[in-house]
C-alpha cells in the first residue's frame, strides 16, 4: 500500500509557451502580455499612452483523493498546469489533496464557504444535502461513462445540475469519470441476496443506500482511511474504482475476492466545484480558460484509467485473488431496490422527480441506441 497520508504540493512552473501557443493566447484568450497592453492606433499608427496589466489570480483547490491515486487526483493536476500554461502563468491553482486543506468529504462545504475557490469531489458524497446530487456522478443501474458525459454536456443534466449547485453558490464543472467501476472487495463469497445480510462495506451514494436496503451495513470512508479498516476488520468488503487503483491501494492484500460490475457506479462523474462568488470575479478570458482546463482534465482522467487498468487486471490475477461476477439474484434483487430508491425519492421532492424523469428519458433513448450497434458488437467481439 502505497502512503495515503497528505504532503504539501506546489504548482509545476509552466513550461515557456512556443509561438503558436503564445498567439493564441494573447489574441484568443487573454488579450494582453505579462508586463501590460501599449494601446496603438490602427489608423495612424501613433501609440497611446493607456497600459491594462494583467490580473494575477491565486486559487487554492480541496481534493476529496490522495495523492497516492494519480490518476484520479492527476487530474486537479492537470487542471492547475495547463491553467498555468494558458495565462502564462497569471492565473495558477494549488492543489491539496485529501485531508490537507479540509477533510476529504467536506469538500463542498469548503468551496461553499470559500474555504476553497474550487473543490474537486463527487456529488454523491453529498447526498445528505440533496439526494439530486447523486445524478452528478452516477445513480446504481443507470448510465456508463460515455452516455453520463452526454448527459451532463449535451443533455439536460448540465442545466439541472447547476441549479441544484446554485443552492450552495457553487458552479460544478465536469471533471473526469472513472469508466465502469468494479464491484470489490470481498474477505468471503457472496452467492446470494441472504449472504450479504450483516456484511460491512465501505461504499458511498445511492448504491451505499441500496446496500443498505439489501442487510449490508454501510459505511463511508475516504480512500485513505479504507485499507486500514479492512485490513483490520472494521469492513468486511469495500468497493473503490478498478484495477489500477485498487492495486495501488493493496485491497487484494487483505481480501481475496474480486467481484464485478459495479452496478452502483456504472459510469461516476466526477466534477470541479467553485466558489459562484469566486467565479464571478474572474475576467472572462480567465473563465474561458479555466472552462477549457477543465474540459482536458476530464478526458485525461478517463482514457489514462482506459488505458492502465487492462494491465492492472492483469497483474492482480497473478496473485491469490479470485475475480467473481455477481449472481444474477444479487444483481436482479440489487436493481429491484435501486429502482424503488429512486421512485420512493422522487415521490416525496418534486423537483427532484423532474430531474428523475428527464434522467430515465434520457437513460432510454441511450439504451436503445448503444443496445443496439455497440452491445452487438461487444458480445461478438470481446464474448469469451
């Protein structure tokens, strides 16, 4: 295992921009140099006298991940460089990982709060103020991480939930998904819906709620604090993301079976949260640039998890492990709770009814069509 515990970060100085990059964010993004504007006179050429400098911005951003989970918390990395590289380095964002500048699932009420001008977290973390939030990252059942990113980009997500957010004067920026997430990590076998009744398993969101629906006692920890309490028996079984993660985090040290999918987390979002004021105060080529930032955190996040967890899973079945797929009564009384969850919300917030109903349209018209050309070619193509 890997040491979770937090270390003070700095920003990567950015690298000298070559000359394409320094056009186009001088015309394109921010409009003036480091040392100020000399106004000119298209029309005779004489040079004023009037000189804009360049606002310097200073953030600071609460990570709900350690350190340790590079590709996760890689991606407020990623974010803070190429900022960096943007303005040239006029507007630049440290990084704390989890438990350094807040506790890991305090991080919204630390953006909140202004604590912190951006947080990076999931929103199912943060149920308990809005059950809505869950729809930010993902719902058990629901959509994989190409159809969540449609969702929240194209679809009507992207609009409800920044609504929901409103409520807390924060703005959510999507920030990356993890890909379909593995079920976990289990000390014994499950076969059925009676063998999970009094197990204790770290798992967060929905699918916490609908563990908890099925006998499982619940309970939620920050990646740090998981391996200790299954190494020392506090949880009987946890899930966290996939292979490459989980083997940095030494679970298959500790709990030998290795179940999959994971129906709760079929494809979770991650988002960048920040301060509305914060926000407000930023000249818009600095939005524009912080937008952009984002938008190439988010696919970093997912294509680097695409392309090391092959051979992650690879090199945990190497060890003493064995990978099992949930039973169908597990995942057929598992669907059976989530859908009731979701309609038992839904009954009692309408507001909350309106996002669910245009989430299952949305779910409906994605599964008719990735059922269709892309399950037939999975099953033929990747069919063992």
């Amino acid at each position: 295992m890997e040491d979770p515990s937090p270390s003070p970060k700095t920003n990567p100085q950015p690298d000298t921009p070559n000359l394409s990059r320094r056009r186009l964010i001088r015309t394109g993004l921010i409009g003036s140099a480091i040392g100020g504007l000399v106004a000119c006179d298209p029309c005779t050429g004489s040079v004023g006298t009037s000189v804009r400098t360049v606002e310097r911005v200073r953030w600071r951003l609460a990570s709900s991940f350690p350190s340790s989970l590079d590709t996760i918390y890689g991606a407020a990395e990623v974010l803070s460089k190429r900022l960096s590289e943007m303005t040239e380095g006029n507007f630049t964002i440290r990084v704390y990982e989890g438990g350094e500048l807040v506790p890991p699932l305090q991080v919204l009420d630390a953006v909140q709060q202004g604590g912190a001008e951006v947080g990076q977290t999931g929103g199912y973390y943060y149920t308990g103020k809005n059950p809505a939030l869950a729809f930010d990252t993902c719902v058990p059942f629901g959509l994989t991480p190409r159809q969540q990113t449609a969702w929240l980009r194209e679809g009507p997500g992207g609009e409800a939930m920044r609504k929901v957010y409103s409520d807390f004067g924060v703005i959510p920026f999507q920030g990356g998904n993890t890909g379909v997430q593995m079920g976990g990590w289990f000390k014994r076998q499950v076969e059925s819906l009676a063998d999970l009744k009094g197990f204790k398993m770290r798992i967060p969101g929905l699918g916490g709620k609908v563990m908890d629906a099925l006998g499982v006692s619940v309970q939620v920890l920050a990646g740090g604090d998981i391996y200790p309490a299954l190494e020392r028996g506090a949880i009987d079984a946890t899930e966290w993301v996939g292979p490459y993660d989980d083997q940095k985090l030494g679970f298959h040290q500790v709990a030998k079976n290795y179940y999959y999918p994971g129906w709760w987390e079929p494809g979770p979002n991650l988002s960048f949260l920040v301060n509305q004021d914060a926000w407000n105060k930023l000249p818009i080529a600095y939005q524009a640039a912080f937008e952009a930032a984002c938008a190439e955190a988010s696919m970093a996040m997912q294509t680097r998890y695409d392309a090391k967890n092959p051979a992650a899973l690879q090199s945990l079945l190497k060890s003493d492990i064995t990978m099992r797929p949930f039973t169908d009564e597990i995942m057929g009384g598992a669907k059976e709770a989530s859908q009731a969850l979701l309609e038992d919300i839904a009954a009692k917030d309408p507001s909350y009814r309106k996002l669910y109903e245009d989430w299952k349209a949305f779910r409906k018209q994605s599964f008719d069509w990735f059922g269709t050309a892309e399950l037939a070619y999975g099953r033929f193509a990747m069919g063992k």
